[in-house]
C-alpha cells in the first residue's frame, strides 16, 4: 500500500479531468457492468511510465471530439479491491500497472498493457488511443 499523500497528486491528474475513482469491488463491478456505451477503465500507478507515458498520453487523447462516453480509474497498490475487481473483467489479460482498457456495452475490446506503455511516449500514447476511439466509440 503506497501513503495516500503520496497517491494523491497521481490520482488527481485523472480525477481533475473528469474520471471517476473506483474504491471497491462493488463500484467497480457496477461501473463495468451497468454502463452502455463506451468505457475507458485506466489501472493507474505509480510508477514512471505511468507519470511520463500513461497519464499524458491519456489525457492527450480525450482533447478531441471522438472520445469514450465513461471514464474510470482504479488506483494499484492502493485500492486493492476495486483493482483485483477491475484486472477480473481484464482477464485474459494478466495483471498490468499502468494500464488502459476500453470497454463497449460491458465489454472489453481493447486493452493497452503496462509492456506497450514502457518506453513509448505520451504522444505515441495519445494516438494510439485516438485510433481505438475512432474504432470503438
């Protein structure tokens, strides 16, 4: 468990631009099974990519018109049950901090893991997202 003022800066990055923090396996299982629509569930981190990479990337790629209808984050290492909830419905995927996936109708079909965020930039990021929304959303 990381010190919640610690997180907090990290959490806000996606909070303040309009994403909605998941704390328990009840919000999360809620979230991803009674929204229709678009979903973006992002598994937020400490770690750098997800301070260099993930979280511009993501906040880059919702400045356009086409964007997901939701938007989710679930904070490893610190809300543990509302991740372990959220990494269920990302099966078969395995566990992965940062990562990013989109849900359509409760579904999932597309998932970013943390190997595909390390060492890529936000802008690269930001386009490949804008590229799933223009599929997906």
């Amino acid at each position: 468990m990381y010190p919640a003022e610690m997180v907090m800066p990290m959490a806000r990055e996606l909070t303040n631009e309009g994403f909605i923090e998941l704390k328990t396996a009840s919000d999360t299982e809620n979230a991803i099974k009674n929204n229709s629509g678009t979903m973006l569930l992002v598994v937020n981190s400490v770690c750098g990519c997800a301070a260099g990479s993930a979280r511009p990337g993501i906040l880059e790629s919702l400045n356009r018109e086409k964007t997901p209808d939701h938007l989710y984050t679930v904070f490893a290492g610190v809300d543990q049950e509302a991740t372990k909830t959220a990494r269920d419905f990302l099966l078969p995927y395995p566990p992965s901090s940062p990562a990013i996936a989109l849900f359509k109708d409760g579904q999932l079909v597309h998932m970013v893991e943390r190997h595909q965020i390390e060492g890529r930039t936000a802008e690269a990021i930001a386009k490949h997202l804008e590229k799933v929304y223009d599929h997906f959303c």
